[in-house]
C-alpha cells in the first residue's frame, strides 16, 4: 500500500511538472504576453528553482492560465519551493514582521510558479496599486544565489525595474534609494546586476499554513528613475534632531507643520511609525544601534536623518 501512494505521488507530481512546462511553452508561443522572463535560485546544497514573472494588457489580478498560472497555494513545499503570490499588504500594519492569513486575511491572491501583471509597455509606469506580485523564498533554504538575465531589462519599458523587501507604501516615501532601499545591496537593480546573494532574511516574513516561514521580496517593474531617487521628490532641508546620540527621546527641528515620522533599522525594515508630536518621538523601546528617521509635513514634504540609539 506504501508503494502504491509512493507511487501515486511521484505520477502526480510528473503531471504537474509537465502540465506547467507546457502552459510555460504555450505562454511563449501562443499566447504573446508582452513580457515575460525567468528568475534563477539555487541554494548552498544545490537545489534549484525557477520562477517567471511578466506582464500583459490582457492579464488580470486572477489566475490567468493563458499565461501558465496555476494556483499552488495549498500545496505543501517541496524541493526550493520559491513561489510568487498577490500579495496585499498595502494597509496592513507594518510594525508586523511577520504576517500570515490568521491575523491577516486575505493578505495572500494566490501563489504560483508565474505571476503575470497586468501592464501595457507603453505605461510611463505601473499602477502600484495592490495586490502586486512578490517572490516568496522559504527561510530554511537561505542562503541562495537569485539570478536573472539582465538583458531582458535593458529598455526604456522596465529600465529601472528592482526588487525590494520593503512594501509598497514604502517605495515612494524612503529619502534615498540608494542608501537605504535595498538593504541587500545599495546599487542593486535588475538592468545593471545579473544575481542577488541572500545570505539571511530581510524585511517582512510570510507563515502558511504549514508553518513555513517564507521571505517577502517584492517585485516592481519599473520606468520611471523618479522613483530611485529623491532629487525630484519634494524634500524637507536643514532637518535636525537633538541629542544624537540619544536613548530615550529626539527632538526635531527645522519645520512647525511636522506630521508623521516612520523609523527604519539599517536593514531597511521599518520599525516604528506615528503622529509626530511636540514632545518629540520616543525612541526607548527601540535596541542600541543605528537608524534613519524619516519626517514628513502637511504639505507631503519629507526628509531623513540617521540617528543612533544607545
């Protein structure tokens, strides 16, 4: 009876492997998506895996199995197990580092070998309204080399697209893309590197259903530079605290409509976020080290200043 279900198991799992080669052959051939291309993983033992992820007018938020999607979100792990997913995450509380469909429902579209976006070339950018596509990688099998042809991103379309583990409200409110927006390596883009170590986890953590704690690292094609720098971005100027270092509260000065402030650890995760207040931001809960403090006014300005907390 073992060997009957070994057996089973091997068959089904030969259809599906073949099942999704073929949705893959006929997503290149058939179909014409404007976009697709293939991410490469391979972890310190060996074990690979591979993912693809495009874009396409025709495509929607939903399984699109003209593309070669195929909803595995209830499939355990097996293998690398790197998937892609919708994810939705753009209201939820990212003082979480770890979310998962208990605390946060519906959190999760699917999961997928392919994730195709909804996108048209001729978009200066895309519509970063959620849910957008995100790469789920188990922590148990970091770490792991993620590579890609960068070819494929060598055009005004996706120039200047990246990958991030922040999500996407923080995409457009960080100082300084090149400092602090991708703790994995400041320069990273997809156009002007070919592979990404991931040595350790970073950024926001998913648990399933099995318990399987997968990293979030998010997808984002790009055109636009804009969004990789703050020089065209409003910004707040002359933007000091006191004391620094400091350990318990700092003071803001250099602006009297101050209205919210967010503080980032040198990983890139966000840590604390809030109202600011005439008291100042109380920073005693936070551990020794170095952060960034992020201010923003009334009228959308921003600006940032390292800190340290002793």
């Amino acid at each position: 009876m073992h060997d009957f279900y070994a057996i089973n198991k091997f068959f089904n799992h030969m259809i599906y492997r073949i099942t999704f080669l073929v949705l893959i052959i006929s997503c290149s051939t058939l179909s014409g998506q404007e976009f697709i291309t293939e991410l490469f993983l391979e972890n310190s033992e060996g074990l690979k895996d591979t993912v693809y992820i495009g874009y396409d007018p025709m495509a929607s938020t939903e399984i699109d199995t003209q593309f070669g999607e195929i909803d595995i979100t209830s499939d355990s792990l097996s293998g690398l197990g790197v998937r892609l997913s919708r994810t939705n995450v753009f209201d939820y509380d990212y003082d979480y580092e770890y979310w998962n469909e208990e605390d946060f429902p519906n959190i999760m579209s699917y999961q997928s070998k392919v994730d195709v976006l909804k996108r048209d070339c001729s978009d200066d950018t895309i519509d970063w309204a959620p849910p957008f596509s995100t790469i789920l990688i188990p922590v148990d099998q970091l770490p792991l080399v993620l590579s890609w042809d960068n070819s494929q991103f060598q055009n005004d379309c996706i120039g200047y697209s990246f990958l991030t583990s922040y999500p996407y409200d923080a995409w457009w409110h960080l100082p300084s893309f090149s400092v602090y927006h991708l703790p994995f390596d400041p320069n990273l883009l997809l156009s002007e590197n070919s592979s990404l170590l991931i040595e350790k986890p970073s950024g926001h953590m998913y648990i399933n259903e099995y318990s399987d704690t997968l990293m979030m690292l998010f997808v984002n094609f790009n055109a636009d530079a804009t969004i990789l720098t703050s020089v065209e971005n409003p910004k707040l100027k002359d933007v000091i605290i006191y004391p620094n270092p400091s350990h318990d509260v700092l003071h803001v000065f250099g602006d009297e409509n101050l209205m919210r402030f967010a503080i980032h650890n040198m990983s890139g995760r966000l840590v604390r976020r809030g109202a600011y207040k005439l008291d100042g931001v109380d920073i005693r809960n936070l551990d020794a080290g170095s952060y960034v403090l992020l201010v923003t006014n009334k009228n959308g300005e921003s600006g940032s200043v390292l800190f340290e907390k002793r």
